[in-house]
C-alpha cells in the first residue's frame, strides 16, 4: 500500500546524522541524496525521506506530510488523479515520468483536504 513516506525535520543536520546512524543498524543506507531531502531504503528505491523543514516557500517552511501510495500501472495513476481532482484536491503535478527518481517512476502528486502532499507511483516502463 505505502510506497513512500517523507517527514520535515527542524534540525536537518541533526537528523541527517541520526537517521543515517539508527537506518544503518537495520540495513538501510542513502539511496538519494537532493541536498534538502535524503531518502533512505535499500537495492535503490528510497521507502523513507527525510526533508529540510527549513526548505520552504517563502511564506514560511514547508510542513506537509508527504505519502506515496502504489499503484498496480500508469492507469490506476491517472485514475488516482483524474478522482482526486473531481473531489477538489489541488494538483500539485499531473501524472508523468519523473526519470530523476529512475527511468520508470510514474507518478501523480496533489494536496489533499488538510493540506498533504499525496501521490500515487508505479515503478514499470
């Protein structure tokens, strides 16, 4: 069900280390590295990231929750977005490959009622 999660940190440094440190004990290592937004897993596909909370806009830092729900295929990604948009939901961005994350990440990102980066992924070509 959950692909990914991502947090904001107060402390970026500080958590950086921690993270690195308590991850590594379980078998998880950075798998990307954005400069504000590490995302740790394993065999390349980052499950947990990590953001600068200090980062943001300049209205202020950035304190959504960010969620990535699976998706079975591209389909049930637009089929995602498509009934997110019919029930008010901003859209933050439509589906499309995303080759920055891996030449076959396709996914659909938008804001839900409280303010949430909600998106929905598949990783095939």
């Amino acid at each position: 069900m959950i692909d990914h999660l991502g947090i904001n940190c107060t402390d970026f440094a500080r958590s950086q280390k921690f993270y690195d440190a308590v991850l590594d004990v379980l078998g998880y290592t950075r798998q990307l590295d954005f400069g504000e937004a590490v995302g740790y897993g394993r065999d390349g596909h980052p499950t947990f990231w990590i953001a600068d909370a200090a980062a943001g806009d300049a209205s202020g830092p950035n304190r959504e929750v960010h969620v990535a729900f699976s998706a079975a295929d591209p389909e049930q990604v637009q089929a995602f977005y498509d009934t997110a948009l019919r029930l008010g939901a901003e859209s933050l961005h439509a589906p499309r490959l995303w080759p920055e994350y891996h030449p076959s990440y396709f996914g659909a990102f938008v804001r839900d009622p409280d303010g949430n980066n909600v998106e929905a992924v598949c990783h095939q070509a």
